[in-house]
C-alpha cells in the first residue's frame, strides 16, 4: 500500500495533463500485476520493532520505507529496491538490487 501511495503522489505532482495520464497508465499496469498488500496489526508490530532498533543505533531509515520494511518481512518476501544502503540497515530483510541501480 506504501509503494502505491508513493506512485500515485508522482501523479498528483505531475504539471500537465499528458504527464499525469502517463504516469497513471503506468501505475495502472503495475497494479495489475502484482499484489497490494495490507497494512495491519502484525505489520504495525513489525514497523514499531524497526523503528526502535533502528532508532537504538542511530541507523534510521525513511518513514515511509520503515512501513516497506515491515511488510516485507510479515510476509517474508524478498524487497527489490534501487535503496539498497537504506533497506540493508534493516535487521533480517532480505533485499534484491534493482538493476542498474548503482
């Protein structure tokens, strides 16, 4: 649900009408390919876990991308991100590096 957000934002933002039709196609077609997962009370456990360990060491992470984290991890599913350095901060995550994001 995160990602979702973070991808429809892009489209709110957006300064022409042809970008934002663009930009909506494309989330359109991700979203018909995949899953949205739920946010609930395992996932929240999850997030405040990372938060605090994180905090406790002095290695935070993006807000949004501490609920990313969290789903992930509830559903023991691997993460491909271009954020490598954030996500690797987050004990048990397992992360796959998009390509060419380096």
């Amino acid at each position: 649900m995160i990602t979702e957000s973070e991808l429809k934002v892009g489209v709110h933002r957006t300064n022409t009408g042809e970008r934002r039709a663009r930009r909506s196609l494309f989330i359109l077609t991700v979203l018909s390919n995949v899953i949205v997962l739920p946010i609930d009370s395992k996932v929240a456990d999850i997030h405040a876990g990372i938060v605090a360990t994180l905090t406790r060491n002095g290695t935070t992470i993006g807000p949004h991308d501490n609920w990313i984290a969290a789903t992930a991890l509830k559903y023991d599913y691997e993460l491909l991100t271009t954020n490598v350095a954030e996500f690797r901060r987050v004990p048990n995550l397992r992360i796959i590096e998009y390509p060419n994001s380096s």
